[in-house]
C-alpha cells in the first residue's frame, strides 16, 4: 500500500504520533485541525483570534497542515469590511481511517473520512461468532473494502480500530455457543491478524465502548458531559462517560452494565439474582418472535423494515419492551445515583421507532421509582444506531493522531 510520502512523513514523526509527549508545537497543530472540523471552516484571523495563538503562528501551522493535505482551502471570501478572507476546512480524505466490528451475527468494516463520514461500508454474516471463521474472512474483507477505496484514500490511510465483544462467556449464559465456536481469542492474536491482512496498526476497544465513543464524538453537547450509556443488540453493553472522557476501568471492563443485578441476593434465595443482559438482550426478543413464527431480524437495522412494523410485530415486541424498560429503568437510576448523569442515552441495533418506543417506556418506569435525593437526567434516543461500534472503532486512529486530547479513553 502506497502512502503519499509528504503524508508519510507527517505520520511517523514519533513526537506527533504521541509516542512521547506532545509538545506545544503538536499540540497546536492538533487543536487548530479539532477547531475547524467543530466549526466547519475558519480563516487564520478567527484561528488566531478563538485560540489566542499569533498570526503568526497560526499562519505556519496551517500552511504545514495545508502542505500535508489535512486541511484545504475555500474560496475567498470578498464584499465584507475589511481584507478578503479565506476560510480554511477539514479535507475529507486527509486522513482515512477504517474500524472494524466483530459482532455475533456479522463482521462489518468502514472507512471513515477525516470529516466523519463513512466513505465505504461492507458487510459479512455468519450463523455464529466463531473465532477462526472471523479469522478466515479478514483477508476477503480488507480486500473487498480496500478495493472499494480511491488511490488517493488508500495513500491516506492511518489505522485501523477494532471494536469487539468482551466477556464472552457471560454473553453464553444468555444465548449459548452454538456448536461450541465462541472466539477464545487473545486481544493480542486478534490485532496481530488485523494488521497482517490490512497492513496498518491495529487497535482493539470494547464494541459498546466503542459505540460510546462515537455518540460522544457526534453530539457536540456531551463532549464535557456525564452520561450513562446503553447500546442494546443480541447482548447489552454499555459506558460510563466522565466530563466528556470514556471511563474504561482497569480491565477495559468499566460500564460492563449487563453484569447489573436486578434484584437483592440474601439468604432466603435459593437462587442468585438474574443480570440485566438476560432481561433486555435481543436474543430475548427473537425467541418470542420464533415462537410467533415472525422473522427474528425484522426488529433490526440491519435485517428489519419499518414499514413491516404492524400490530402482530409491536405486540411482540411490547411483551419483550416490558421487562426491558423495567430493567433498563432500574439500571439508569442506579447508575445516575453514583456519577449524577447529565443525560441516559439509549442506542442500540433496533429499528428507530422501536428504540423510541424502549426509552419512552423506559422514561414511564423511572417515574414508578421513589426519586428522592436523585436528580433526574435527560433521557434520549443515541445518535447513530447500527453502526456505532464501528464507527467508534475507525475514530480511535483518528483520535490518536489528531485529537488535543489522544486519552479519550481512560484507563484508571
């Protein structure tokens, strides 16, 4: 894989890949490129002006970023007071960054632009999450994305993010390992692969971590925020959000939310309290729909219809929906109580009308609980759906190299 040599060199500096600390000069560089992409394009003026950087100064660092082709210009701006100006904005291909989703129906890859758009998608199914088949398909599905980029988007590729299960055993106790195939796989064996297929650095993160991570990325009002966040799919998972920052834990682990108990353990109990990833998983759901011989992807983005949403369907999925927004209900509080959330926000692989459904009767059931003392946060829908996990996945790259901050995630 070619990468354009001016771009190249940009890249491997180790001071600006954050290999050692990131001086004054890199750091600005990154705050000025994370200024215009919030903006949408500024001149040096308003540059200068917003970061309280000299002209000067802002002149060299956008004339590098220009050079390197992470930054283009607009056309001059004439006819207002003063000298014509030119707005400078984010290119879209200065940087190409492609995450990769490991799910337990699919693998799905995209390439995410400099800009935050996804330039191509591709996706591969299978009947179970097996380690050696995922394995198997990584060469055919670089090859396929890869062969869907331009010359120019490959040169510009940077990484490539990984978001993957974790846990796996606790997903079993709720849908089983068919045939015995659950990956057992090392985080290590895992990016080794990648890297091997695809030819760049590999990094891997929590699939509902990763998800967290692009709701925060695409709502610029939780950036300095708190949130609890739920992403519901075959199995729930979730993330603690602290002043805008992932809270990953020790492990990784943090914001394992599915581990919840929904009820007290004592002595009386000859059995021990059921978690919450066995009271809203979809997996839930699709069994009911088997049992109502209804097809098991309809509720879904990526199987289902929203024009196939008729009564026999919402019936169904209303018997699932009560346990679930109960569960969920209990979970919110419980997890607003400890860090005082500014919002609880929903996502998940369901189609949009249903997830609206699940937080409306989720939000009914938290007013049932006794509210002392709590300060009730904002309840919303995520902003992405299905492809949160990767998209959050392909913005750990981006975030390495060009983000103020690299430690978007946590690690306590």
């Amino acid at each position: 894989m070619s990468v354009d040599s001016t771009f190249g060199a940009f890249l491997d500096d180790e001071t600006h890949r954050g290999g050692n600390q990131i001086g004054v000069k890199y750091y600005n560089e990154r705050l000025i490129l994370s200024l215009i992409r919030e903006a949408g394009s500024l001149p040096k003026a308003d540059i200068a002006r917003i970061t309280r950087l000299s002209a000067q100064t802002v002149t060299t660092i956008v004339n590098r970023l220009l050079k390197v082709g992470l930054l283009r210009k607009k056309e001059v701006i004439r006819g207002r007071i003063g000298q014509p100006s030119t707005p400078i904005e984010i290119a879209p291909d200065g940087a190409i960054s492609i995450g990769v989703k490991i799910g337990r129906r699919s693998l799905d890859l995209l390439a995410l632009s400099f800009d935050r758009r996804v330039v191509v998608k591709k996706s591969f199914g299978y009947d179970a999450l097996s380690g050696d088949l995922v394995s198997d398909l990584m060469g055919t599905a670089f090859d396929s994305l890869m062969g869907a980029l331009s010359n120019v988007q490959r040169s510009r590729l940077i990484g490539v993010g990984i978001a993957a299960p974790t846990a796996i055993e606790a997903g079993e106790a709720v849908i089983g390992d068919p045939g015995g195939t659950s990956p057992r796989w090392r985080e290590a064996d895992l990016i080794a692969r990648v890297e091997e297929t695809s030819g760049l650095k590999a990094v891997v993160l929590n699939d509902a971590t990763a998800a967290c991570l692009a709701e925060i990325d695409a709502r610029r009002d939780s950036r300095n925020r708190s949130m609890v966040y739920f992403y519901v799919s075959t199995l729930i998972g979730g993330g603690i959000v602290l002043q805008g920052n992932i809270i990953a834990g020790r492990t990784g682990n943090a914001g394992a939310v599915g581990a919840i108990p929904l009820a007290l353990a004592t002595k009386s109990r000859k059995s021990k309290p059921a978690q919450l990833i066995e009271a809203t998983s979809l997996n839930r759901l699709e069994d009911l729909a088997v049992g109502r011989k209804l097809p098991v992807s309809m509720f879904r983005e990526d199987g289902g219809s929203v024009a196939e949403l008729d009564a026999r369907v919402l019936d169904c999925f209303d018997e699932w929906c009560d346990l679930a927004a109960d569960a969920l209900a209990f979970a919110a509080i419980s997890g607003t109580s400890f860090i005082e959330a500014d919002s609880v926000v929903i996502d998940g692989v369901l189609l949009r009308p249903l997830l609206d459904r699940l937080i409306a009767r989720v939000q009914q059931r938290v007013a049932s609980y006794n509210l002392e003392g709590i300060s009730i946060p904002e309840f919303r829908i995520g902003s992405i759906g299905f492809d949160a996990r990767a998209i959050g996945a392909a913005l750990i790259p981006l975030n390495e190299q060009f983000a103020p901050d690299n430690k978007v995630v946590l690690k306590s």
